[in-house]
C-alpha cells in the first residue's frame, strides 16, 4: 500500500557533503567529496523540475508518435539577494531534436505537464513564477 511518503536519508560525509539515498539505493552527492564536485541542494530542486517535466514531455511526445530523437531541459532560477536567497523565478527551455516534430504536439505536451502531470513544477508555481519555452531543432543540429 502507498501511503504517499518519499524518503532520502542524507549521511554526513565530512565538513559539508551529504550522499542522499532513496529506498531503492539511487544517490546523489551534495558537495564536494575526495576532490569530485557535487550538486548543490538548491541545484536538485532545478534538476528534479527539470527531470519531472521532461519525463512528461518525452512520454506525452512519444504516444503522440512524434520522431523524437534526443532531448534537454534546461532549469534556471532566480535567486534573492538575501538570505535565505529563495528562487524567486524559474524558467524551463525544452530542447527537442527530430525530424517532422509537429509544434503544437510540443505546446499540447508542455501545457500537459505544467498543469496536469509535473508535481515539481505545480508545486514550485505556489513559490514562484515557473515561465517555459522551447526550441524543436533537427537532429545533429547544435542548440
């Protein structure tokens, strides 16, 4: 039975590194351990949004059997001045490589995941404007 929790225990590693586990054993790494960087905390909050919705985006885009043959998502946001610097805004650009990929399926897909299936970004709107835009390049094209 899913009881709706999500849990990641974080163990110390030294000054200010934690690996970030889940029950199933993926991890991260926040902070710089034995000279290799790691991903800020503030960091993992653009890349789950960016992981959520390009999740959506990639399996919207394939039942609409568009070509799709390679895709990015790039997550920005905006940081305040003072402490404790929130995102203030977010901005998401898709980067999407195939030949024949019809715009509007893009735009149906991104509207799909923004109001409907992205828990992270529907979530992270509550906090902070979340703008998105997108770019269908063909493939080997340099974005």
């Amino acid at each position: 039975m899913d009881d709706g929790w999500r849990e990641i225990v974080a163990d110390w590693k030294g000054e200010t590194t934690f690996i970030g586990r889940n029950a199933s054993g993926g991890c991260v790494q926040m902070g710089s351990l034995d000279g290799q960087p790691g991903v800020s905390p503030m960091e993992l909050i653009l890349a789950g949004l960016a992981g959520c919705t390009g999740m959506d985006i990639a399996s919207i885009l394939q039942k609409k059997r568009q070509p799709l043959v390679d895709m990015k998502v790039r997550a920005r946001g905006k940081r305040a001045a003072d402490v404790p610097k929130v995102f203030t805004e977010f901005e998401i650009i898709y980067l999407i490589w195939g030949d024949g990929i019809d715009p509007q399926a893009v735009e149906q897909a991104i509207q799909l995941s923004e109001e409907k299936y992205c828990s992270v970004g529907i979530m992270l709107e509550k906090a902070a404007p979340v703008k998105s835009s997108y770019r269908i390049l063909k493939p080997g094209e340099i974005a």
